[in-house]
C-alpha cells in the first residue's frame, strides 16, 4: 500500500495509476494526515492542469481538498472548490463517488446556520447516489448530526446506527467514520438519559481513535468526557479533559470545534465563580465564531455572555447581548420552522 512518503507522479507507469493511489490515500488519511492530504491533492491537480482529457478521479480529489480547505477554516473556499466539483460531474459524466463532497457541503451549511440548503444537499445527495448505487453511511453520519442538534435522539440514532452497519464492510467508512459514529451514538444516548451504554460508545469512539492516531476523533471524545464530567460535579478532571481536548484542536488549528471547548471552559469556570476566566473564555469563543461565520456558534456565545454579565451585575451589557442573541435566535428559528425545510425533511425521512 502507498505511504504519505512515496505518492509521486514520477513513481507510477500511467497517470490513471497515480490517480488511483492518491484517491485511496485521500479517501483513508483524510482525517489522520491532513496536512498531507491538502498538498497530495493540490500537488494532483496540478499534474492533470496539462492534461487534455478530463479523468473521473479529478472531481474526487476536488472533493477531497475542499474538505481540507474547510478543516483549515476556509469554509467558503470549500464551498467553490465544490461548486467547481459539481459542474465537471454534471458536464462530463462523473457520477461515481459524490459522498464525500455532499457530506462536506451538508456539513458546513449546517454548521453556518443555513439549515434548508444543508437538509436540501442531503436530500439531492441521496437522490444522487442511490442511482449510482454508492453507499449512504457517510450522508447518514451527517443526518445523524442534524437529528441530534434538533434534540430528535431517536431518529439521530437509527441514522448512527445505519452508519455503523455499513462500517462493517467499508474500510473507508471503518477507518474514517466509525469513532465519530460511536461518539454521535454515545451523545444521543446521553440525550435520552441513557448514560451506561452511551459511556460505553464514548470507550469504543477513544480506542478507534487512538488506535488509529485520529486526533479529531480523540479530541472530541475527550470534550465530550469532560462534559459529563462536569454534570457530575467533577470540576477538575472535567477541566483537564477539556483543556486536553482543546489543545489537540488548537494545535491542528480547528477553529470551529475549539469554540465548544471554550464554552464549556466557560461555562465551568462560571460554575465555580470565577467569572473574569469565563468572560476570557466566552470572549474568545465569539471572536472565533465570527471567524468561522457560524450562526448558531455566534447566537450562543451571545446568550452565554449575557447570562454571564447578569450574574456579574452588569445588565447593560447582559441586555445588550441578549437581544444580539435573540436576533440570531429567530433568524435560525424561522429557517428551522419553514416549509421548504419540512418539506425536503420530510422526503429524507
């Protein structure tokens, strides 16, 4: 098999070999060597630029590099990068492999606030691929994330479930999905009150990505430990597993979900009064979400900081930051409440 070291153009006999080899490697590291993963697939597409005939292996490193573009904080190159992606598909044919750029572009619509063009990406996705026969397991992780965020435990768990099923047989989906699956699983089950076995998947989610050097796995097990942590009243190892969690994401520069980090060190530092750390906290995560455009990210921090500033006394800026949290609040709600998005649910489900 090809290591991260020797995927060069020079050492292959045809380009389609080349091709073949990077896409395996893509479709394996992506979450464990990112950094590789981004200069293989550039360092890809640049050999077929002088290529008169456009190969279907193209749109699938296309895929692959807008979702290490959005891992790197540039959700809206990604999205170009995948528009771009499309357009070769719809032109020449290439209708194999579209999961994982659905998954990515599902993914960062929702977590941007815009949750009908999210629920249609899906929707369309799985239209898509069932002609192609391509299987559902990582647009069905994705639902299960959505399910979850809408407090729909039952439905994100049929979803995770699904997902799991076909990990059974797809090394891809094994390698790259089945930790975030079982963590999905753990937190829905958490949500039912069903803290014993969701212990268990957390368990399961940590050795996979452990075993299989999958730090953005490990790091979200970690924070999801140290939350449970903290709703049992363990202040300090609930600190220590977040800030291991945080540091992991922090040094792989993930903006986004360091953001859940910081709110929670937030949130606990508020709980044991030390109310200048949680405004450090809250103040950091806002300016972070800001960066990444995410709505609800922003909405939340918001009403952390005027929850914050009310026990702080100072009501000027709790008001003030409660109605920039309301606005946003109806904004997501009205999107959430419309027919458009019951509708393209309605037709997933």
């Amino acid at each position: 098999m090809p290591t991260k070291n020797n995927i060069h153009r020079s050492g292959f006999e045809s380009l389609t070999g080349y091709l073949e080899a990077v896409c395996h490697f893509l479709r394996k590291f992506s979450n464990t060597w990112q950094d590789t993963c981004h200069e293989l697939a550039e360092q890809a597409l640049l050999e077929l630029e002088s290529e008169e005939i456009l190969h279907p292996e193209m749109v699938e490193i296309m895929d692959q590099l807008a979702y290490q573009r959005w891992h790197k904080g540039n959700a809206e190159e990604a999205l170009k990068i995948l528009d771009l992606s499309d357009s070769y598909r719809e032109k020449n044919g290439f209708l194999q492999k579209q999961s994982w750029g659905i998954m990515t572009r599902s993914v960062i619509l929702w977590n941007k606030g815009e949750y009908l063009k999210a629920m249609e990406a899906i929707r369309i996705g799985l239209s898509k691929i069932k002609t192609t026969g391509e299987p559902q397991g990582i647009l069905r992780w994705v639902m299960g994330v959505m399910y979850y965020d809408m407090k729909e435990y039952d439905l994100s768990i049929e979803n995770y479930r699904r997902t799991l099923n076909e990990c059974e047989w797809d090394e891809y989906l094994e390698f790259n999905c089945y930790a975030y699956t079982c963590i999905g699983l753990g937190c829905a089950l958490k949500g039912k009150g069903e803290f014993s076995e969701a212990s268990s998947y957390f368990i399961r989610a940590l050795n996979k990505a452990r075993e299989n050097e999958l730090w953005m796995e490990e790091s979200r097990v970690l924070y999801e430990i140290g939350i449970l942590e903290s709703e049992m009243g363990k202040f300090e190892s609930a600190r220590n597993y977040l800030s291991e969690s945080l540091s992991i994401r922090e040094n792989n520069n993930n903006t986004f979900s360091s953001i859940s980090n910081l709110l929670a060190l937030g949130e606990l530092s508020q709980k044991e009064g030390r109310l200048d750390d949680a405004l450090l906290h809250y103040s950091k995560a806002l300016l972070s979400a800001k960066d990444v455009s995410s709505a609800p990210k922003i909405e939340l921090c918001h009403r952390k900081l005027s929850d914050l500033f009310k026990m702080k006394g100072d009501f000027q800026n709790a008001l003030k930051h409660l109605e920039l949290s309301n606005e946003i609040s109806i904004q997501l709600k009205q999107e959430l409440d419309s027919d458009k998005f019951k509708e393209a649910r309605k037709i997933i489900l």
